[in-house]
C-alpha cells in the first residue's frame, strides 16, 4: 500500500494491521473550508490519493483527512499553542465528533473506493492547569483539534463512541473491508 501522507500516526496504524507500507506524500493545498465536514475531509482524502496515484502508475493508493468537528464548525489543526488551548477549551465538557474521508485508488486502474468515517467524543471537563499539563507531554500542532486519542491515558477523553482507531487517524477497520470488498488484488497486505 502506498499511503499519501506523511502522518506517523496514519503509518503505524497500517504497520500494526500487518500492511507493507510506503509513504509518498501527496504535494496538494489542503482545502480548509468552504464545504461541509463530510464533504471536506472526503475531496481532501481524494486530492491526496489522485495526486499520488497520477504519479506511480501501480499499487493500492490511500488518501486520508482526519477533523474534529464541534457543533458544525471544523477543528483542524492549531495555528500556535494559543489557539490549541482555545480549541480544547471549547471541547471541554462537550461531545464532538471526528471525521476522517478516506480514499482508495488502484494506480493502474484508477479505480476508486472513498468513505467517510464518523466517531463521537465525549471529553472530560478541563480545566486551565489540565491543558497546560497536557501540553507539556503532548505537541498539539499537528493534531486536528489540538489533542492525541493515543496519548490521552483518561485525561481528556472520557468515552468514545465509534472507532478509536479512526480518533487516531484512521479507521483500519473499516480499510480492510474495504480493501476486500472492492479490490480483487489483496497483495497489498
């Protein structure tokens, strides 16, 4: 599998579910707004894979975009540690939801399999000298709503319903099937 993002977390997930993985990180500009959560992580995912899949001509191409999404307005990645305080103040107490669109392409067919993964977040009332602990264990910059599902040990989150995995990054889970179910060619695992 080629995975088109730089993303540690994505790279590990794949690893740890018993992929061969190569990582060729798409060169796009992100879209950042102007479309609906669903609708924006799923042309993200797919400008990710399509730029990597135009340019090797085989293999099993994966695109992913993964955002926080609170009350209908995206949470993406923190500008500086201000803004990643601000951001999880907003979700202290509340419930969010994660989406990540992900976007499989077949690089000598272009064929194509994309979807949208959806967990709910409950987390923790946090208070200031929360956050700030937080901070100093875990960088938040390039986290999509300032915070790390597999760094968190019960200190933001206190349930999720829905796919961990997918809070992570990506929902492998949910890869598989459809790996199997719309690729003949299982050798990419």
């Amino acid at each position: 599998m080629v995975l088109a993002s730089a993303s540690p977390r994505r790279w590990d997930l794949l690893i740890a579910s018993g992929f061969e993985v190569e990582v060729v990180p798409a060169d796009i500009e992100e879209l950042a707004g102007g479309l609906p959560p669903r609708d924006l992580v799923m042309a993200n995912a797919d400008l990710k894979a399509m730029d990597v899949a135009s340019r090797l001509r085989s293999g099993l191409v994966l695109g992913a975009d993964t955002v926080v999404v609170l009350e209908g307005e995206v949470l993406g990645k923190p500008r500086d540690l201000p803004h990643a305080v601000e951001m999880l103040s907003l979700l202290s107490g509340r419930i969010h939801e994660v989406l990540t669109g992900v976007s499989l392409v077949c690089g000598r067919s272009m064929t194509r399999c994309r979807f949208v993964e959806s967990t709910r977040v409950h987390f923790r009332l946090l208070d200031a000298a929360t956050i700030e602990a937080y901070f100093q264990e875990v960088d938040p910059l390039d986290k999509a709503g300032a915070y790390a599902a597999q760094e968190d040990r019960g200190r933001l989150i206190k349930r999720i319903e829905g796919s961990l995995e997918n809070v992570i990054g990506l929902p492998v889970e949910r890869v598989i099937t459809a790996i199997e179910s719309y690729f003949t060619d299982h050798s990419a695992r």
